[in-house]
C-alpha cells in the first residue's frame, strides 16, 4: 500500500477521537480503519487534524483544532437493554391488590 492506496491524503482534514496513545507518546487516531499518529494529544481527546505525511502502513497528522466532544452518536436499536433495579422491581410487583381469603375461590 503506497500513498495512492492509503484511505487519506496528505493536506487533509478530519474530526477523529484519539483512541490511545503509543509508546512515543503519540496519540493513535484511525480515519477508515488507516491509523494515523497525532503529537500533542491525550487519549479521549477530540481533535480536527490534518494529515502531514502517509506511508504505507500509517500515517502522521498535526492538530488543527481542539474540538469539544464528538457529537452524540445517533440512537440505535440495542440488542440488550439496560432496565434500573427499581423498574425491575416496579414491574415485578403486582398492580392489584387481592383480599386474602381461606375460600380458595369457592362461591
């Protein structure tokens, strides 16, 4: 994979979330899966950066602008759903309220 090949460009802009930080200190942001290294940056950082140089397996950018946090991702169906302990609770406990009888029933 050359630059030609590479999901990026030199010059480029891009908003991404730094993900890690490598053994250089570098933080380790993926734009189209391609990883690319920014200086100056802490992991959780949100940053807008522009890509100063790509070869075949990386990529090195500089940050233009520090960003406030990424936008909300869109709402998305879950396979799980997360359900508080009260609500569980709420629902398990019957609604009605019955007389308490020795007549099991018999009229």
């Amino acid at each position: 994979m050359n630059e030609t090949d590479a999901p990026v460009r030199i010059g480029e802009t891009y908003d991404v979330s730094i993900n890690a930080v490598g053994e250089k200190g570098d933080g380790i942001a993926r734009v189209r899966g391609f990883v690319l290294f920014v200086p100056k940056v802490q992991k959780g950082d949100y940053v807008k950066i522009k890509v100063t140089k790509v070869l075949p397996k990386v990529g090195f950018a500089e940050v233009v602008e520090k960003l406030d946090a990424p936008p909300a991702p869109l709402l998305r169906e879950q396979k799980y759903m997360s359900v508080a302990r009260e609500e569980l609770r709420k629902e398990a406990e019957p609604e009605q309220h019955y007389e308490e009888t020795e007549d099991f029933g018999e009229a």
